[in-house]
C-alpha cells in the first residue's frame, strides 16, 4: 500500500530532516533560516540536451558571476523525476533586494554583457523557461533553520488549494505540524506563490536530503505521523485534505555544483562537493607553429 498516497500532505515534508532550508546569501539578513523571497527560474530542456552539454552551458553563467565576485548566489538543480528540466532557486532578503540587484546587473557593462552572451547560448538547448517568485511562508513551516552545505538532493511538493478553502488549508498544517512536532529531526519550510506561477493558493514544500537514503526511511517516519494523530485524527486530516487540497504533485531534483554559484561559506564548508567539480573556463588549444 502506497503510503504517501494515504497521508498526503506528509508527502512534502515526510523526509524534512537533520537540516531544515537556508538559500539566503552568506552575508545577508537570515542566513540562518529560509530566504523571504526565493526566486525559482525554470529551464525546459530540448532533447538529448541534458547532462554535461547544459552544464557546459550553464558553465558560462557561473564564470560571469565568479568573474564580478557577485554577492548573490543561487543554486542549479537537475530534474530526476518529470520532464527532463533544471531548476535555479535565487534567494533575496525582500523584493527591494531583488530589484536593487538587477539594476546592479544593468550598470555593470561587463557582467550583464557576459549573462547575455551565455543567455544566447543557452537558449539553444530549452524548448521553454519561466520564472516565479514565492515567498517564505513561516506559519506553514517547522523548524526550518539549519544549512545546505551538505546536501545533495531536494524532493519539492507543490499544493495547489481550492479557492476559498485557505482557512482548512491552514487548519491541516495546524494538524501536521502537532502530528510532527515529536517526530525526531522533522523539519520543513513552505513558500506561497506570488508571482509568475499558479497565483492564488499554491505553495511549495522543499526537502533536502544529503543521500536518496532519507527516501526510505519516508515509511518509518509517516508511521511515526500516524500514530501520533490517532485513528480519528487521520480521518479528520484525510478529509480536510480531501476538502481543501485540489492537486498534489511531488519531484525529485539533485543539486549540481557546475551550474551553482555557492556563498563561499558552502565551499569551505563541503569543498569536495561544491569546489572541486565547479566549472572552470576551457583552455584554448595553442595554435601548431606553420611547417
């Protein structure tokens, strides 16, 4: 028996654990919790244009940004569930930092002449790219400090709740967060839709995770979530769920350091993982002296 099916909203945060959720950058506001505002850039991927052909791409970007020592970092993330596409989250501190950071981008001729030519490159290989910004949710998360240094992989569970329904919607995080909070080592962070995506009651759930192994321990855990509401509490939650929740759908991605720009205080932290396979620029082949 499928037990994410059962439970439902347990599916986005069954494996929130050990390290909660921090994309902000090293030196802003909240480096020890979720960013205020996370902006998701979302690149659909042509076929056979996967693997190290986008990352050759992508490359380009990453020396730009590490070239102009730009104080705003993101993480590049490969789908390996769904459509064959990657995933850049871009965290700020508020919208104002957003926008004061792509005027930035605008006055510096060199960088954003850089992003240009490697936007232009990289176009080659989508078949489609959009972006959204969302905004951290603190009153449907839990726990939600710690770092990704360490980690690997991210499951991402989008809700979508019916129109009119946010009152049970909150009434069922009310229920998971009391059915987890002696859970050992649960945590999650929840971000509300604000724009460029399905505005209006749809939130994301992140998980990361260092190693797949966190998958399977999912079954231990949700036994945990089950007996800690009860029998008459999973049929309360069942039903509201049922009542407020249009759509679920759940993605596995796995970070990739060639096409991230990581604070430094990642590298130091996990060099093995972020340091030594960033892109570096391809070297020219010398020309063979004439005959």
């Amino acid at each position: 028996m499928n037990t994410k099916k059962l439970i439902g909203f347990s599916v986005g945060v069954l494996c929130l654990c050990g390290t909660g959720i921090v994309l902000a950058q090293e030196s802003a506001p909240g480096v020890n919790g979720p960013p205020k505002v996370l902006v998701i850039q979302r690149e659909y991927l042509k076929p056979g244009r996967s693997g190290n052909v986008h990352v050759r791409s992508e490359s380009a970007f990453v020396r730009a940004m590490s070239a102009a020592k730009w104080p705003t970092h993101y993480i590049g993330m490969n789908s390996l569930s769904g459509p064959s596409r990657a995933l850049f989250f871009v965290p700020y501190e508020s919208f104002a930092a957003w926008e004061k950071d792509n005027e930035a981008t605008e006055h510096n001729a060199t960088l954003s002449s850089a992003l240009d030519r490697a936007a232009v490159a990289d176009g080659d290989l989508l078949t489609s790219y959009d972006s959204s910004a969302w905004t951290y949710s603190e009153e449907d998360s839990l726990n939600a400090e710690g770092g990704l240094a360490e980690q690997h992989y991210m499951e991402i569970t989008s809700f979508k709740v019916r129109p009119g329904h946010r009152k049970e919607w909150e009434n069922l995080v009310k229920m998971a967060k009391s059915g987890y909070a002696n859970v050992p080592n649960m945590h999650w962070a929840a971000f509300e839709s604000m724009y460029g995506a399905d505005n209006g009651g749809l939130y994301l759930v992140v998980t990361p995770m260092k190693s797949l192994a966190e998958v399977d321990a999912e079954q231990a855990q949700s036994k945990q979530f089950m007996d800690a509401m009860g029998e008459s509490g999973m049929k309360k939650f069942s039903e509201l769920e049922a009542s407020c929740v249009e759509k679920i759908q759940t993605n596995l991605f796995q970070f990739d350091p060639r096409m991230s720009y990581p604070p430094e205080a990642w590298v130091k932290a996990n060099p093995g993982f972020w340091k030594a396979t960033m892109a570096a620029p391809e070297k020219k082949k010398a020309a063979k002296p004439a005959p």
